[in-house]
C-alpha cells in the first residue's frame, strides 16, 4: 500500500453533525479525495475504520488520523472526556479502538479548534499567525490561535465567544446567561427574531413563507441575496450583534484575523459588511486597523482539514 | 560595587503615573528598597538615572533596569513608539540615554503589562500560567499572560478591556464607542454615576459630601466600608459591569486566574464579591470553576516590580 514513490497524506474525520464528513489531506492542507455518510452515532468507530480502509486504495499512503468532535479533549491523554451530543465517543476507547483497527496514531480535538487550524492551515487564515474564528450555526463556537498554535485554555474551553454577553437585558440562553451572542445570532435565533419582527411587518417576501410554513436562516440568506428590504434589515441587525463580539475580541486579543464560518456566511457581504461596519464602531482603533475580518474558505471541509493537520503536527 | 558576595537585584521603574516609582527587586520578586518622586515629564531620563545611582549605594548589585511607560513599545526594537500621556519618552531615544548613563541592560514595558507580570511573578498570580489583569483607575486597562508570557497581540494592543461593550445602549467613551467598561466602571464615572444617583436620593451620607464638596471612588469605596447603603449600591452596581466583562475574559480565554487592581479594590469583598457573582452568573459554567477571581496584592509596586523582572527576564 505504501511505497517510497506514494505522497504521504494525512485522514481528517469530522464526526460532529449528523454527516461523517472525511477528507483525505495533503501536506499543505489540500483535499485529495472526500468521503460522506449519515453518522451512526453507535457505531462510530467502525464507521471511521471503514472510511480509513477505503481511502487506502486511494494512491497515497495515510501517515495518520485526526478526528475532530463535538466534545471537550483532554489535552493531557488525548481522550474525548466530554460529548453531550456524541456521548459514545467518550464511553470506552475510541482510540486505542481506532489505532488498533487502523494501525495509525489516532488524535482527537475539538470540532471549533480543528475548523479554526484548518482555516488557518489552508483556508482563511493562511499567512496570519493569529486569528480567532467563530463558527455560526445552531449555535456559536470559537477558537483562538495565538503564534501559530490552537490556544485551548487552561482547561480546554477557550473561546466560548457564543456566550458572551451582547445584550444584558436580553433574553435567557441554554447556558443560563441572559443576552449571549447565541441568543440573538444563531441560525434558530435568526429565525426566532425574524418571526417575531413579521408579526408587526407583512410587506416581506419572508411574511408569505412564515405565514404558510417554516423558514430557515438559509432562506432570510437567500430572500435578502433577491433584495428583499426585510431580510436585508434582519441581517444587518444580526451582522451588528456579531460585530459587537467581534470587537470585544479584537480589544482583548489584537488579533491579526477574525474568521467567520458558518451557513449565515452564504450571504456573504450582506452579513459580512455590518459585521465589519459594527466592529469598526466597537473596537479600540489601532487593534481594528490591525484586524482583518473575513469569511472562512474551507466550508464543510474545515474540521477534517484541520484534523487531519493536527493530526500531522502530532506525529 | 558590585563582589562575588553581594546579591543580584534588578530595578524596576514605574513611570506612568504622576509619581514616579522605583524598586529594588530581588531575583524572586520580593522589593529590596523603594524610592518615590514627582515626576517630572521632560526630564524622565535623568531622573531615573539618578534613581539608578542612588539605589547602586544599597549592597546590592543591579543587573538589569525595566522601566514600566503609560504607552506602547515596540516589541521588534524595544522602543516606546506611542505614548499619549508622557509624549517626552517617545522622542530621542531614552533607552540608548539610559543605557549609556547607567551602564546598564534597559527594557521598556507598557504599564499594564508590567503589572500585570509583577503579580504573576510576586503577587496574586503566583502559581498560575495563565492570568488576565484588569486594572481600574482612572481608566481601565488590562493584560493577559498564557503559559508563563505576556502576550502582547498581533501589535501591541492586546488586553483593551476598558473598552469592550458593556451596554450596548450606554453612554459615548472617549474612545468613540458607547457602552464600555470604563464609561460605567472607571473611577471618574463611578463618581459621575454617584452623583447622579444623588440628585435622586438624598438619604447617603455621600449627599453631605456631593451637596459640599468634590468626592471620589476612593470615598465611595470608604463610605461603603461604614455600612452607607448608597455607596454599597453604587459599588455592587458597579461590580456587575466589571463582572459581565470578567464573565467575557473567561469564556474567551478560560484563564486559571482574574486578578483585578486599582484603587476601587480597596473596597475589598464590597466590590470584589459582586464581580464574582455577576461573572458566575454570565459565563460558561465549566470556564467559570476552573477560575479564581482575586484581588491584586502588590498595590502601588505593581508595575516597578513587573518591569524589573522582565528585565531580568531579557537578561
């Protein structure tokens, strides 16, 4: 399977939405061939042995596996200690399960922490050695490279930026804040605000789709892509929460780049301008003038690129 | 001078304020010897020169002088590159004056980070590696140390916690953003939120004071300190900001440790316990036990004391 002639590359798995997503990595990050399926959250080993043994018939040679998880890792033994949304990966021993199946060193991070290296590594971050990177989609996620390295925290949780509070006289989060990012910017709150603003508002092409079914934040994207004022307005509101997290960032890190993921992205600069108009307003001057502010590259890809970066660094 | 018998000592000077002040520290941080003097703007480098002299009679040796500026240094070429408040230390090259007039190594720091180092190594931050400082004076500053350094940002800028929005509907900072920290939190608007409160209550002994003459947060924390339930409102409301900014460092960062100075921390518990509370109230759970959020220990020698151990730390 292996030969001195075969390029040596590197498995990134991202197990943590309801698709295994994998993506077999070159050396310098790019996707050389992907593979998809429905998670069996039960059967999650088997599922990556299986992905593993098909990507060896591919010509390349795998020197190791990253996974990345929904999940808290112990930075100390590299075992998933936390998952409350895969919670088979932390009973048993995944890893030692895994190398043992696979014959490969095995590593494990945080699915924010991988999607923030690989943006570093081959998407959004390249040629920045500082960026933080929040992700916004059913919820918010984040994570900090400081120097070129992931900074988890003295106990893993750094960059929790989606329970910052924006609005302290907001509403209650899951988390038991009231007023969190989450609360106001994340794909459901989206739509939450979105419904409650079409109560008082009809003119919106939105008004038809919330009156007869369920909208998405997807479609507010896509409604104000086709000019609609009303969802326009709904994302410059949103833009401009996010903007203000973005400026609390920027004044406590001096970071060189934010990096903003997540489906709301897909509406690009009508997201991304009031984020960075916001910021601007929020941040002390010479940490925003320092700051670049752009969309992740990566997609879908971002956690098993970063994974499988880490996964490189690891051996 | 200086024999094989005597001890090594490193001095550190704080320049950032009206007084200068200098320290005599030991290689573990503890002050040998302090001297104190107005300070004077535009003859900065004589004064610490003769500061130097005066302190080279003490039986000690000194290795190494740090100096603590209200500005920011260049971290490439060791120089003071801005400096608002003591414009005299950026023009010439005072580091080349004093290195040549003492002899000795010179390293400048920002006054935050300085003190922010003095308490990591010798104060409130001792057994910690990872600490963000907040300091609230007349303005608040802040900054954070990772894994046993300072870490300065991308430019210099890091740890501008004054200026993260608090209430995204508050007042306009001089900064040009609505809402900070300091436009509640600092000294000065302590005072201004006092008395605007008093126009509406007239129950506080602070009315005497506000009918009669000029008071200070330094009054206030002292009227609280006397069981007026006034002041402690005011102190407990103002521990809410600085607790919703604490609760953001905390789920950025997941530092092990707060440690918060300033004159308005010698109110002690009195503002001390409700940014604790408001802090477990508005961040991550899991980030918010593996903090502990104390008061800083080494008062006015904070930044001579960070300064001279970066210097010997340089050496």
């Amino acid at each position: 399977m292996t030969s001195t002639a075969t390029p040596v590359h590197y498995l990134g798995v991202d197990i943590s939405g309801a698709t295994l997503r994998a993506a077999l990595v070159t050396t310098t990050g790019e996707v050389a061939a992907r593979r998809e399926a429905a998670l069996e959250p039960n059967a999650v080993g088997a599922q990556v042995a299986h992905v593993v043994s098909e990507l060896r018939d591919t010509p390349a040679s795998i020197a190791a596996l990253g996974i990345g998880v929904p999940g808290l890792v112990n930075p100390e033994t590299g075992r998933v200690v936390v998952s409350t949304d895969l919670p088979a990966v932390v009973r048993g021993d995944l890893r030692a399960e895994l190398q043992q199946a696979t014959g490969l060193p095995v590593t494990f991070e945080n699915d924010a922490n991988a999607a923030a290296y690989g943006e570093y590594v081959a998407g959004a971050g390249r040629g920045s050695r500082n960026l933080f990177y929040i992700t916004i989609g059913t919820g918010i996620g984040g994570a900090l490279i400081l120097d070129g390295r992931l900074w988890r925290g003295a106990s893993g949780f750094a960059g929790e930026v989606g329970h910052i509070t924006i609005d302290p006289e907001g509403i209650l989060c899951t988390c038991g804040n009231v007023g969190c990012l989450e609360t106001v910017a994340s794909a459901p709150n989206i739509v939450r605000r979105t419904h409650e603003r079409l109560l008082r508002d009809s003119t919106s092409s939105l008004s038809r789709l919330g009156m007869t079914k369920d909208f998405t934040a997807a479609d507010i994207a896509h409604e104000a892509n086709n000019g609609d004022d009303f969802a326009l307005l709904m994302l410059e509101r949103t833009g401009r929460s996010i903007g203000t997290a973005v400026a609390t960032v920027i004044n406590l890190l001096n970071v060189e780049r934010i990096v903003l993921g997540g489906t709301i992205m897909d509406a690009g600069d009508l997201i991304l301008q009031p984020i960075i108009r916001e910021a601007g307003k929020r941040s002390f001057q010479p940490c925003f003038e320092a700051t670049q502010i752009v969309a992740a590259q990566l997609a879908a890809d971002a956690v098993a690129v970063g994974a499988a970066m880490l996964a490189r660094d690891a051996t």
